[in-house]
C-alpha cells in the first residue's frame, strides 16, 4: 500500500477537463490495489496570472514542494500567446517551475500505434513500429542563460552555456534507460559548429564506458531533423540539449499520429511532473472533445515513477483497449466520437 | 549577350560529378542563347585541406571575390566527420567563406514534384502541391558569436547575437520573394523564451507595412516543425535565423522525396554562391550514381540571380522532361536507372 500526494495544476483550456480523467484513472488504481493517492489543485498558466497576477504563484510552487508527484494539465492562452513583449507571461510560470524544481530531464516516449497509421502525417510502412524515447535537458542552455538588448538598443543577446555536471547527469539517465529498451543511445548536436555542443559529446563519450551494452552514435541536429522523418525507427533513444530537444520532440510528436496519445515526464532532484505533450487547445476548451489519453498516459509514467510498473501497465493495456474499441474522441474518431468524460471512464473502467 | 565568370568549388565526394554536369547545361545555355561562361575551378573542403592545410585557402577566396558567381559542390569527408574537435574541418571552410563573401541569406525552394510524391516520406495528399521558400539568415546568431570553454574547463558556451541591421536586410529580401508568389511570409522564432527572436519579431513586424500585400504571420519553432510535416502546404516563404533555418530547411527538405532535387542560393552583398543542399555523400563518390539535378536546378538559380528569367525556366523545363521521362539516377528509378552524366547530358540536351 502506497500514500502519494499528487499536487494537479490543471491550467489553462482543456486542461482541467483532461486532468479531471487522470485523475478518475488514478483513483480507479488506487482503489483496486488499496493505494491512497491525495490530490490538491493549484493555479498555474493564465488562469494564475488572472486571479493573482502571477504566472506561477508562491503557493502553487510551495504545494509543488510538498508533493511527490505533479500532474500538469497544459498552459496557455491566446491572449498572452501574440504578445511575446508582455511582462507577464504563462510561459515564464513554466520555465520557472522547470527551474525552481530543478526539473532537469525531459523525458517523452513516442510510439506508432497500428490502430492510428492512418492518422500518421508519413506513410504507413515508414512509421509502423516506431517506438523511441526522447530525454530532452530542460534547466540548461540557451533558454536559461543570460539574455537581453546591447546598451545602443541595435542589437539583442542569448546565451547559451552548459557545465559538465549538467549534462552528466541527465547523461547517466538516458544511457538508463536505453539498458532497459533496445540498447541504443543517439546523441543529438551540433559539434561541428557548437563548442556546447563539444561538451556534450565529450562528456557523453566519458560516460559510455559505464554501459558498454548500449551502442552510441551522434547525429548533428539538422541531420537528425531529417532522419526523425526519413526512419523514425532507427532510433531507439535520443539525448539532446534543451534548444534542440524542444523543436526535436515536438516534430517527432506528430509522425505518432495524434498529439493527444503523448505523454511526458520531467524529473530532476526531487519531485517528478508529468503532463500531456499537447498544448491548452483553447479552442476545444468546454467542448468536451479533448482527448485525455495523454494525460492518462502521463498518469501511468507517474505510476511508474513510483515504482509501481504492474498499476502502469494496467493502466496502459486500458488505453490500448480503448484504441481497438475505437473508445476515442472525435480527432480519431469521426464517425462515432466519444466525449472526453467517456474515454476517460471506459479507461477507468478497465483498470 | 552576357559575360559572366563563375567560380566552380567542385568540392569533396560527389561534389565534382555533379559540377560537371550543371557546367555542361550552363553551357548548353550560353551556346543556345550566345552568353559567354568562362568557368574556373578551386580548390576548398576536404580536398583543399588534402592538399594545402587550409579549407579554404587564399587562392579560392581571391577567386570567389574575382567571380560574378559561385557553383559549388558539396564539402566533408568521413575522415573529419567523426572528429569534431580537429583543428581543421571542412566546416570551416564554408563557415568562412559565407563570413568573407558576406552571404548573409541563404534561399531554399522546397518544391513537392507530382512524379515523385511516392518518394516522399509523407502520405501522398499531405506533401502535394506543397511549394515553400526557405529564406535562413547565414551569417550570424550562434554560429558566429563568441564560443569558448570556461577557465576552470567545466564549462562551454555559445552566445548568439544579432542586430538590426543583420535582420533588417534578409527581411527585405524575404518579404520582396513573398510578392513574387502567394504574399505570404512566415517569421520563425521562439519569441517566448529567446531576446534575438523578440527583436526578430520587432524588427519584421516594423517591416511588414512597406509589403501591404503580404500577409505576415508568426511560428514558434517547435511548432514550425510540426506545421512543416503536418501540413506543408501552409507555407509560402518562411524566413528565419541561422540555427533554426538550417534544422527546418533540413527537416522541410525531405518532404519533397529526394535531397537529390533540392538547390540553394546564398546571397549577400556582392557575389552570390549557389549550391546543391545534399552533402557530398562519399560513399556515392566515383560511382556514376549522384543525382545532379540539385546541382543543375542551382545553376538555374545562378542564372535568375543574373537576370536571365528565360534561360533559367528553359533549364527547369528541361529538368522538368527528364523527371517525366523518368530519366533519373538510381534513388528515384531503381528499375532502369542513368548515370550521372546521362541525365546532365539529357537535360543540356533539351536546353
Ligand atoms: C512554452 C515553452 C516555453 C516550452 C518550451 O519551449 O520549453 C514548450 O514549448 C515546451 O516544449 O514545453
Ligand atoms: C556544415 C554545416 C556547418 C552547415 C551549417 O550548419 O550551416 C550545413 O549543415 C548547412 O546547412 O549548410
């Protein structure tokens, strides 16, 4: 028997409504195999800065503390969305979060369904069986370093740096985690123009002596940003710094067919967050057509983070059932389209 | 009649086979329409380090400064690939001549041919009728900022730095091609995060109102590299800068079924380069396989760039002949496939 405090942050658009059916799930687990899961909500996104001013308010930072887990809704407005100047923004809730939480890994699994091929952007056979797992650096780079306008107001600056122990640790997990799939390990750069990027492949290098059944190779970004949609399937994991994990993922994220099956984690030092790829899908939001099985998903790699992998696999064996049965929400299934609050309970149903 | 004086960069691998066979069009084009071409060849890449130490050595920069025009092949060598910490690479040769030559943008047609949708990696429907321009700024942001190591040795970093001018410059240039096809103009940036790409989307947006016709719209990268697979079709010129442009007009480059297509023009402030964007591709080297009609549909850059509308449709013509007639190299008809030479010598034919 386990007790975990979950702290939800549900956010903006369709993220309550996704979050409300990870969470159905979760209960549904905790009662069949006697856990207490205790979840609190807290604000964050542009429905924080709405009620306190504040993309990400000290005592949902607090209440993320306290937690073991988090689950995260999606962020996001379009009111904040076309003014990148503004002083206040949903974005910087999230990076803060990232930062404050030392949330240093992102970890996104991207896998082809068969049931979903034709939904697929590539053709059917250059994407069946894809099945790889992105780690992404989250608390580095150029998204953290210093950044601003040169005193004349011509000229605009970011810069972008890594230390060896940033790029140690999230080194070790990656090679982790490829012991535990198909033994490879790709590591995305661009060394030949990047002195980061040097860094990186150094270190990578120095670590790869420890896993010596994992095969590693390098791939430079532009490369890897054709390969991704030549053969998604030569890849099993891929290691990146955070600029090049954030375009990477998300152009891996479609060739899968649906945004709305990707899950993610994001660990580091002390609590985990796990949140649905998808974005806060304004437009969906109250439509009831918002599909939770990100989110559910994101649920099951929380349930594997708490080492409870039987739970995980009953949860995901639940969504593939929902798959086959065509239980799914109208992006996937047009002619007879579920609600979200169905998906979510026939998943919950099967758990 | 036109006089011109070309530089040719054969370059490394396929690099020289496929020179030769856009030079043999040229010719064809200044023997039918009475121009004058005088070409001549130097030495840069791989083979110019073979042979001088240097990757670019003097002698070529002199000779590009003395050309009205620039052919070149492609540069790299497995030898320095692996190697990314040599003190000499071929890299830098090209990184230095764009610096010298002041190529400061760097122009990318995308264009999805009917005859070869079944080549592309992307279902049929979603890439045809695709026909997007590329324009990525060449000469600063990461890949020319300071880079170095901290003074403890733990650290690197990459500051990347723009101004206005830099900016103002291809901006014009983007938004003049946007109004010699469909009045679209997609800025790529990560506003949300990154000071450059605020002052990107400044610098554009005070732009825009000299170009009333153009529609001016605004991506995130991350989900530009969705947009390019889910649906290309969206797009009519994308401009953006250095690092992010040469991920996506990577990514983008696949969609159209073969690199073996796909041409470039770099230009700046005096001569311009034009160039086949697939590499040099060693293994194909010698073997009478490169596809040179990236290389030939460069050349019909060159000659746009001189002004010489008609030439340049004619040889496109011709190309266009040569896909219908499948006459094609083996990686697009594996059934009865040319040489190198017979489909430059097909295509000069026809001009
Ligand atoms: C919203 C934005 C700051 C964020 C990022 O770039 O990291 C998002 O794109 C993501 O990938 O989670
Ligand atoms: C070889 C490399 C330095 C170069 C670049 O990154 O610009 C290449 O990838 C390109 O796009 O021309």
């Amino acid at each position: 028997v386990l007790r975990k405090k979950i702290a939800v942050l549900p956010g903006d658009g369709i993220g309550p409504e996704v979050c409300d059916e990870a969470i159905k799930v979760l209960e549904a687990v905790a009662d069949r195999f006697g856990h207490q899961f205790e979840f609190e909500t807290h604000l964050m996104g542009a429905c924080a800065i709405d009620a306190t001013g504040e993309p990400l308010p000290d005592k949902t930072l607090q209440g993320c503390f306290e937690a073991d887990a988090i689950l995260l809704g999606a962020i996001g407005d379009p009111k904040y969305d076309n003014n990148p100047a503004a002083k206040v923004r949903p974005e910087q809730g999230l990076l803060k979060l990232r930062k404050s939480l030392g949330l240093f890994a992102n970890i996104r699994p991207v896998t082809a369904y068969d049931v979903l091929l034709e939904h697929s952007p590539l053709k059917n056979e250059r994407v069946a069986g894809a099945d790889m797992l992105i780690y992404r650096e989250l608390t580095g780079g150029i998204y953290f370093g210093d950044k601003g306008r040169t005193e004349d107001g011509e000229g605009a600056y970011d810069h972008c740096t890594y230390d060896r122990s940033e790029i140690v640790r999230i080194t070790h997990l990656a090679f982790q985690a490829a012991t535990t799939r198909r033994n490879k390990l790709t590591l995305v750069d661009k060394a030949n123009v990047l002195e980061t990027s040097r860094l990186w492949r150094e270190v990578v290098k120095e670590i790869a002596p420890e896993y010596p059944d994992v095969e590693l190779d390098f791939l430079f970004v532009d490369n890897a940003a054709m390969q991704i949609i030549l053969n998604p399937k030569q890849f099993d994991v891929i290691l990146t710094e955070n600029m090049f994990g954030d375009i990477l993922s998300d152009e891996a994220s479609v060739i899968a067919g649906s945004l709305g099956l990707l899950p993610s984690a994001s660990v580091g030092n002390t609590v985990a967050l796990f949140e649905p790829i998808h974005g806060s899908f304004p437009q969906g939001a109250g439509k009831k057509i918002a599909n939770p099985i990100a989110t559910i998903l994101s649920a099951a790699m929380m349930l594997e983070h708490f080492g409870l992998q039987e739970e995980a696999d009953l949860v995901k064996k639940a969504v593939h059932n929902a798959l086959d049965k065509k239980v799914l929400t109208p992006e996937l299934n047009a002619t007879s389209p579920y609600t979200t609050e169905q998906v979510g309970n026939f998943i919950a149903y099967f758990v």
